[in-house]
C-alpha cells in the first residue's frame, strides 16, 4: 500500500532538502532528466584534486523520493570520489531490493520502495546525475 | 429520466472488483478506458467462432471473421457518421497520425507549412517534427491561452498561403478543453488548408458527425473509447485518401505485384498492409455500437455534475489549483491540477492507496507543461460510469496527500 511508502523517515529527508540549491562556481554540474515521469536532477560539485567532492548541491524538479534521495546522497557525499558514491549507492540499491543484504543509513528509510518498482528510478535518479557530474 | 449510472456501471465487470480491501474508483479513463461485457463478449465471440484471418480465405471462419471486421467498419463508420469505405483501421491513434504525417505528408512541398498548437500530444507533434527531417516542411505552434485553451485569436496571423494542414486534439488531455472546430475549420479554408482533428480524448464521449464538422482527417484510438487495445481509427474523405500513397507494403494492399511494379488497392483497404487487428477491430465496432446506444445527453449532464464536485471539492483544499478552464462550458470531463508542495506523482501515489486511478506527470505534452513551467499535473479523468463516490474518495485521497506530504 502506497501510504506506507510515504513513511516519516522519507518525508523527513525530503523535507531536509539537506544539500538542496546551486554552487556558485562548481568543479562540474550534470543533469539527468527521467523521460517517462519528467523528473529532473542537476547536480553541481566541487572537488579537490584528487577527484573527491569538497561540495555537493542538487536541484530536483521531481517527486518526494527524489527529493529525498538526493537529500540523503547530498549528506554522505562530502569526501568521497566515484568509487565512494557508487559504494553508497549499492546501499540505495539494497534498500529497495535491487541488491541483496542491508542497507546502511540514510538508505535504509527507502526499503518501502521496493514494493513499487515503478517508483524505483525515481530515488536512482539523483545518483546517476551526481555519476555524470563525477564521471 | 435521470442518467442510470449503475446500469453502466455495472456493464464493466473490472469496476466491482476489490483490490486490498478498497472498491476501484478509476478516474484514468483518458489514458484508457474501461471496456463493456458488449465488447469483451464481441471479441470472444471472434477467437471462440470466428477467429481466422480476414479476405483472403474461403473457408467458413474466414467468412465469418471477414463479416466480423467488415462490420465492424461500419459500426465505426456509424459512430463517425461517415462512409465506412473511408475508415481504416490502424495500429491505434498514434499510427493513424504517423500515416497521415508518412501518406499525406508526401504530397507535401518543402516549405509547406503544418499548423499545430501549443498544448498538442507528442502523438501529434513528434510525426510532424520527422516529416519535417524527411521532407522540409516547416511546423508553425498556435499558443494556448492560461485557462489551457488554444488560442485561436492568434490563428489568422498564424495561417500562410503555403499552410496545408492545421492538426489539433478535438478535446485537450490534459486540459479538456474542446476546440472550436467551426473556427478552426473557416480559418483553414481561407488559406486552402487540411483540418485534421486528434479526437483520441473526443470519441470516448459519444457520437460524432464528421461531415457537419467540416474536417478532413480524424484520428482516434480503441483503448480509450471502450475498446480493446492495438487499434484506432483513421478517418479521412474519400477523394484525400484516394490521392493519398501507401504508408505501409504488404499483403491486403495491392492491386496487383510484379516486380517490375505493383499498383494498389484503393482506400481503405490500401492503408491496411498485412494482418489487421481484426480482433479489437471487432471489439472497437461493439464499442462504437455500445456508445450509439448510450443516452449521451444524460452522460454528457452528469460528468458535467461530477467535474463541478470536483472543481468545487478542489477548491476547499489549501493549494489546490486546477489547471485549465474552470467552468463547464466547451469542455469535457478530463481535469488537471496542482498541489502546492506535492508533486503530482506523489499525490497520484497517494490516491492510489485509497483505491483511485489517475495518471500525474506531463501527460505526454511537455511543450505546455514548458509554458507554463509546471513539473507535471495530476489528471482525473472521467466515463459516464463515474459517480460521486469515486470523485469523493479521490478528494479525500488529495486531502490527505495535503496533510501529510508537505
């Protein structure tokens, strides 16, 4: 049932809008754009030398799950490069059952989306925006 | 007498299911509807005594699928008011556009232009943008008005000698504004041009006369008027289509082949290349036989009934804004809205879990949801099975997705 999708811990992140808004002079920015729902992420980084985000800010015209997850990817993301982020998001993919074994926090408040496959793009969104902007 | 909206009702055995302990209230009839025990019993009546392939056998099951589909172009031809020699039978309404963007579209002159609007499908944009690539006509865009309607005050400026066809929907999916054709039409003829009507959202709500209405092509799909899926309508007079070359090869379609030349057969029957669906072609005439019998002055009163409780229900909930007219006049039961601070798949999630359907996101037409720089819409959209108690609990469902979602 959708209303258990919509738990506290999902509304929570996605009210933290944690990392929400614009870099004033971003190392890279990507967008990604979901065609069948129309959602939309653009992720503006900053990074060291070595390839490792020093600021992370996201912009998400799309639904509460995306707000979300790029709300729990933007508190995380500081430190790490693309190996750190694509760690992280094997948690992602864990917690809505894409990947076996348990997901680590913040992830952990999606496992209601496992139960809705058509939702799922919709919390992947913002990490294959922020695999662009690092890639 | 008043509309009986349970006797529809209960012609459509999928209404009375329960689906986790909650009754269907489905209000997504625009993207497809729901099909009548008059429909499903014409297709099974096909695959259990009829079924066969169509004009070529001499078999009795060819026979009686041949009648089968052969009437159910006249059953169309009855619902559109027009010739059934004039009726082809497509892959649904966007083949039927994709053949008169492929067939029309090559008689057409480089630099010819095409006249559609700015709330238009991308059934009815992405064809023409390819014939565009193919053959270097040039697309013109009628602007819409902020109540969702196209903006035909903006016509004349818009209409040029080398104009040859305007294409619009009939009836907004997103907005469910109805154009007025007669304009439309009057407008066109001052230049020479074509009218073709998209009535993908039109025809789910009752009976036309194409020939009162002036136009020359008209398209719409099975699925979204009662029908089965995996075919629509193409319309078209008959010296247009005469004039008109194949879209597709194949068998059914020709005169006669050598490989030095074939020639074709004439219409429909030369836009019919290969296998036809003859199966929901058949369910599409039991539909259109379904619709002619319905009492449509009752229907037509009591969507009206359930999009005013809609619009007034909306409105008492904080932030709701409903995107398109806002009366009742010149428009059909498809309404848009917004929840400030909900997105629309959010809210369309919501309503789910409280048993009722509706479709949210930008309804396959961007370039307006661009306009008007909206995310998306959440759309209800309304059949004559409808009742209040479906718009009730589809209100209840926003009022929650209200209270908890922001």
């Amino acid at each position: 049932m959708s209303d258990q999708l919509y738990q506290d811990k999902i509304v929570a992140l996605a009210k933290a809008k944690t990392g929400a808004g614009k870099l004033a002079a971003p190392t890279k920015s990507a967008r990604r754009d979901n065609p069948l729902c129309g959602d939309r992420v653009t992720i503006d980084v900053r990074l060291d030398g070595q390839g490792r985000i020093e600021e992370i800010a996201h912009q998400v015209r799309g639904c509460l799950l995306c707000q979300a997850s790029a709300s729990a990817l933007a508190s995380v993301a500081v430190g790490r490069d693309l190996a750190g982020i694509t760690s992280v998001r094997h948690d992602a993919e864990r917690a809505i059952g894409r990947e076996q074994g348990e997901a680590a926090e913040p992830f952990s408040a999606f496992a209601p989306v496992a139960a809705h496959k058509a939702r799922q793009e919709c919390v992947l969104l913002p990490f294959e925006a922020l695999k662009d902007a690092l890639s | 007498m008043s509309f009986d909206v349970a006797a529809v009702r209960g012609q459509f055995p999928i209404l009375s299911q329960i689906i986790d302990g909650r009754p269907i209230h489905y209000l997504d009839n625009g993207a497809s509807a729901q099909t009548p025990n008059a429909v499903l019993d014409a297709v099974r009546a096909y695959e259990t005594t009829g079924r066969a392939n169509v004009l070529r056998g001499v078999h009795r099951l060819a026979e009686r699928a041949t009648d089968a589909y052969e009437n159910a172009r006249v059953e169309v031809a009855n619902f559109l008011g027009a010739p059934p020699m004039e009726i082809v039978f497509t892959g649904g309404c966007t083949a039927a556009i994709n053949l008169v963007a492929y067939s029309y579209g090559s008689l057409l002159k480089p630099g010819d232009r095409i006249l559609l609007s700015e709330l238009e499908h991308h059934s009815n944009i992405v064809p023409w943008q390819l014939l565009r690539s193919r053959a270097g006509i040039e697309i013109d865009m009628i602007p819409v008005t902020v109540d969702g309607r196209i903006d035909l005050e903006k016509l004349p400026r818009l209409l040029t000698a080398r104009t040859k066809l305007i294409s619009l929907a009939h009836v907004s999916n997103v907005t469910g504004a109805v154009v007025d054709v007669g304009a439309v039409v009057a407008a066109a003829k001052s230049v020479g041009a074509k009218v073709m009507l998209d009535g993908a959202q039109r025809a789910p709500h009752g009976p036309l006369d194409l020939p009162s209405l002036g136009v020359d092509f008209y398209v719409f799909a099975g699925h979204k008027a009662y029908g089965p899926n995996g075919v629509g309508v193409l319309w078209a007079k008959a010296e247009l289509l005469d004039a008109m070359p194949p879209f597709m090869g194949g068998g059914s379609m020709i005169g006669r082949v050598t490989f030095a030349e074939t020639t074709w057969a004439p219409p429909p029957r030369r836009f019919e290349a290969g296998t036809p669906p003859i199966g929901p072609a058949i369910g599409l005439g039991a539909a259109c036989k379904w619709m002619r019998a319905l009492d449509w002055t009752g229907a037509h009163a009591h969507e009206m009934t359930m999009v005013q409780h809609l619009m007034d229900g909306l409105q008492k909930i904080d932030g709701a804004r409903i995107f398109g007219p806002a009366g009742l006049q010149n428009r059909y039961p498809v309404v848009s809205f917004m929840l400030d601070g909900v997105h629309p798949h959010d809210v369309a999630q919501t309503l789910d879990s409280f048993g009722v359907a509706v479709r949210a996101g930008h309804h396959c037409a961007q370039p307006l949801m661009d306009r008007f720089d909206l995310d998306g819409t959440t759309r209800v959209s309304m059949a004559p099975y409808n009742n209040g108690g479906d718009i009730d609990a589809l209100l209840t469902g926003v009022r929650h997705a209200a209270r908890t979602l922001r």
